[in-house]
C-alpha cells in the first residue's frame, strides 16, 4: 500500500519557498546532468560564478570554446542543455509568486500523492465511578492527487544562439522558467475558485479533484457533512462587516463530527481591485465604515476592531466566477494560512530537454528546439480553513 502523505502541523512562508527552491534540480534528468557536466567538465551549472548564464555578454559560442572538450560537436548539445536549464532554473527561483503566502507546498516523489487529512476523534465525555470508558473513533479523508505534465516548445536560430549580442536569447529561455513558475500559481489560484470553465492562455485549470463522495458541493458549501461551511448564504462585497462575519464563521468551524475546529484566520487573498480598499480596512487606526452615532459601538473616533487583524496577499491571477482571470474581480477569501489545507506538489519544477542540433529538423534547418517541462498539481485538501466572502458575482 503507498504510503499516505500525513498533514499535520503548520506551515509557513519560508518553508513553502524552500521546497520550491529544492523542486529546482531535484528530478533524476537534472540531477544526472549536473553530475555528468561535473564528471566531463568540472563545472557546476548550479553555480552563477562557473556557468554565468543569466550575466549580461554571456555567449553559448565562448563557453564552448572555454571547455575544451566541448569542441567536438558531439559534446556541445550537453553543454547548451546545461546552459539553458541553468537560465531557466535562474528565473524560476526569481519569479514572484504569492500562492506559497497560504498554500502547502510539497516536494511529489512519484506519479501520484496520497493525502490523510485527519479530521479528529469523538469527544471526551464524563465517566463514573466503575464506569466503562466509551470508545471513539476517527474521522479522517483519504484523498488522492495525481500529478499533471504541462510544457512548450521553444524554436531558436542557430545563428541567434551563437551569435547573440543583446541577450534576447537569454531572455526568452529565462521566459520559459518565468511562466513555469506561473503555472503553479494559475493552478493554485484556479484550483481555489474551482468553477468550471477555467482557462488563462492556452492552460485549462479542471475544478477540484479532491471532492469527497459525502460531500454534494465543494469546495465551497453552506452545509458540508458535519455541519460545517465554507461560504455565506448569500455572498457580500469586502466590507468590515463581511470580513467580521467571515472570521466568525471560521472561528465556529466544524468538522467531519460537528466538533468545532482550531481554524485560526490570518490571510485575505484578493484581486488588485480591492488593493487600496483592504487596506484601509486593516491599518485605519479609527473605524473605517463610517462612524454611528455617539455611544454605539462604532461611534465617532471608536477604534477600528479589524485593525491588523490579518495579513493581506493580492493576486492579479485570481478567478472570477464565469472561469476567466480577472484582475478587478470582486473575489476574496479569508484563510488559515497556516494550515495545510491545500497542497502545492511539485514533482518537477522546469525540466528542460534539448533536440539533438545534428540530425532532424534542427540538421535540415539550423533552428535548435527546446522543450520545457513541469509536472505538478495544487488542490483542496480540507476547506474547513478556508471561507469563500465571494466568488466575484456580488
């Protein structure tokens, strides 16, 4: 039986950035790379100092020719995959992404990954004197994720190739790691809306894979089996009320047994439509709803109750409720970003493999192709966490 991928504890930003960081050489293709330009060259292509890719005058052609035994043509494929896979692993760490502020990320070691969420045991009751213990068991998911494989081909002259003085070349490969890195966060970010429809650019994004057979909506639900929700009955604006009420329904979460959950929210996730809004939301240091009359709560000069209650993380890859990506969509969420309540997997990050330059198309017609690739997949593992204020519709 495969072992299961057991969540517990509490994430956070600095470990989500390194996972990502380690998901850069960790495939077997990259690693046995590494070591072969190791062995046959002694250069680390890991190191910027040995193998200055992403510096401004660097040429494939000079680096070549300062390997010595890269001169035959038989050994220049090898050194100009290294090359590339350097520059796109440069970009890939570079690239700002802001899902790892709430998602969990996770280093995939096989095709598929087996989550057991546990939702916890049945509650304590009171026992008498000679009394029998009343046994409890546990309610918990079973949840598989399979990993998914997204690439591009990317056609280049030889002559751009050897003989670039500007830099383009390094640039558009650079791109390739750039919009690697961003799959993961169109998949994160559509897997949280999970509405049907969902595509930016030529990436569909399936609604979420993780749904539980007991459950008839999800992720979002005003009635999950146990009692819980994960939505309002009717979705609101992000106004100080909505995001009091959205607090109060997490901190009243329920679990598979109807027992109340530790959720503790700490994160609004929106659109730069709501930028400027949130933040007066969050740092007014008076009440910034407008003031009720004097001796209500709420009156004139009273103190913001939201004031620095929660961290804010503002995506221009949100989704809006019809599938599209909209950068002024009316969506947000509040979290516990904390939890890991939804993964990131990543089993190869950007793996890049280039087509033999001495025979095929790339012989025919001197263009040297390409191919980047990453496998991953993002989901819900327990909403429970996660309170859905709007989807973009109100």
């Amino acid at each position: 039986m495969s072992e299961s991928i057991k969540l517990y504890g509490r994430n956070t930003v600095e470990q989500n950035r390194e996972a990502l960081k380690k998901a850069t050489w960790q495939s077997e293709e990259e690693k046995n790379l590494v070591e072969s330009m190791q062995a046959q060259f002694g250069v680390d292509i890991r190191d910027a100092k040995q193998f200055p890719v992403m510096e401004s005058g660097f040429s494939f052609k000079k680096m070549k020719q300062k390997l010595a035994e890269a001169d035959s043509l038989g050994s220049f494929p090898q050194v100009l995959r290294a090359g590339v896979q350097a520059s796109v692993n440069a970009m890939y760490e570079t690239v700002p992404t802001t899902f790892e502020d709430w998602a969990h990320v996770i280093n995939s070691g096989r095709i598929e990954e087996l989550y057991a969420p546990i939702q916890g045991l049945g509650f304590l009751s009171a026992v008498g004197e000679n009394e029998l213990y009343p046994e409890t068991g546990a309610a918990g998911l079973d949840i598989k994720l399979r990993n998914r494989k997204y690439g591009v081909m990317f056609p280049v002259s030889k002559e751009l190739l050897e003989d670039d003085q500007t830099g383009q070349f390094q640039k558009l490969s650079g791109l390739m790691g750039q919009y690697a890195k961003q799959v993961l966060e169109v998949l994160c970010y559509g897997k949280l809306a999970s509405v049907s429809g969902m595509k930016y650019a030529n990436l569909e994004v399936p609604q979420s894979e993780t749904q539980p057979s007991t459950e008839a909506s999800y992720p979002w639900s005003t009635s999950l089996t146990g009692g819980g929700a994960t939505r309002p009955a009717s979705y609101g604006a992000l106004t100080q009320s909505n995001i009091q009420a959205a607090f109060i329904a997490l901190m009243n979460q329920k679990n598979l047994l109807g027992l109340k959950m530790a959720v503790q929210p700490d994160r609004l996730i929106i659109s730069p439509k709501y930028n400027f809004d949130l933040s007066v939301l969050l740092h007014s240091a008076y009440y910034p709803s407008g003031a009720a009359s004097a001796g209500q709560v709420g009156g004139a000069f009273a103190v913001n109750p939201i004031q620095g209650i929660a961290d804010k993380t503002v995506s221009r890859f949100m989704f809006n409720y019809d599938g599209t990506v909209d950068g002024s969509t009316s969506a947000w969420y509040l979290v516990d970003s904390k939890a890991p309540w939804f993964v990131c997997q990543v089993r190869e990050a950007a793996a890049v493999e280039v087509e033999n330059p001495t025979s095929g198309r790339s012989f025919d017609s001197d263009v040297i192709r390409f191919k980047v690739r990453l496998r991953a997949n993002a989901d819900h593992i327990d909403p429970r966490f996660a309170f859905q204020g709007n989807n973009g519709s109100a």
